[in-house]
C-alpha cells in the first residue's frame, strides 16, 4: 500500500488514511470547495474520484444517487453511447453468430436476455426486461 497523504488527485488532497470502503483500501480526502470525502485509493489513481461531486454541479450535472448498485438518475436516461452500433442501449451485433444479443445492467449485475435473429426482437426483449426490473426496483426502493 503507498502512502498517498498530502497528494494531490484533481480537486482532492488526501489528509489521511480512512477505514477500508468496499474492502478496498481508501482515504479521507478534502476537496478544494472545502468538502471532506472518503475515496478508494484505486479510484483517486486511476482518475476516477477527482472531486467531492462539486465539478460536476459546476458542469450542471446534478450529484448521482445510488440505491444498491444502481444509479437513479440512469434509470431515466435516453443517453446511447457514442460507440453503439446498434444504436439502443444494451442491444449488440454478434459477429461469431450473426446474431443479436440483449443484455441489461441493474444493481450491479449484467443480465443475459439472449440472442436474436434480429434487432429490433432484441430491442423489444431489453425494452421487457428494462420494465420489469425497473418496475420492480421502484416499488421496492422508491415508493
């Protein structure tokens, strides 16, 4: 373990060693806004913690919240990444197959929904399981 006290990592500084977050060796850090957090040692290295939340607010990004593993905020979002080639979220071509496969990300977990000789059958299994989970995922976490 080194020691990463007086370091500095984008807004943070580390003052000192915390208890273990997540079985991971972490560090309580002050933000440059005058927050204090508690970051794991690999998300300060490898770039990842680089602010109390503050940068993001300043960027007009709203601070996340998560319930077990999974962000509230992406619930909602329409957002495709840039490099999909299929276009939906979740839905990717095979090439060993030629077929399509649907998976879908909830607490944590990537779940299998199969393969499919088409897209938009694939689209409509990830649109089924996005309801299911999702619906599911409400009615125990935020009603």
């Amino acid at each position: 373990m080194k020691d990463l006290t007086n370091r500095r990592f984008a807004w943070l500084i580390v003052e000192k060693r915390a208890a273990n977050k997540d079985g991971r060796v972490a560090w309580t850090c002050r933000c440059d806004c005058g927050c204090e957090i508690v970051a794991k040692a690999k998300d300060l290295v490898a770039g990842r913690q680089t602010s109390c939340g503050c940068q993001w607010k300043k960027r007009g990004v709203e601070q996340l919240h998560y319930i077990d593993g999974t962000c509230i905020e992406m619930l909602e979002s329409k957002t495709v990444r840039s490099n999909s080639h299929s276009g939906v979220t979740g839905v990717y071509h095979d090439k060993k197959s030629n077929k399509w496969r649907a998976e879908i990300m909830m607490q944590g977990k990537r779940h299998y929904l199969g393969r499919f000789d088409t897209m938009a059958e694939a689209e409509n299994a990830r649109v089924r399981a996005k309801t299911e989970l999702f619906t599911a995922f409400a009615a125990l976490h935020l009603a």
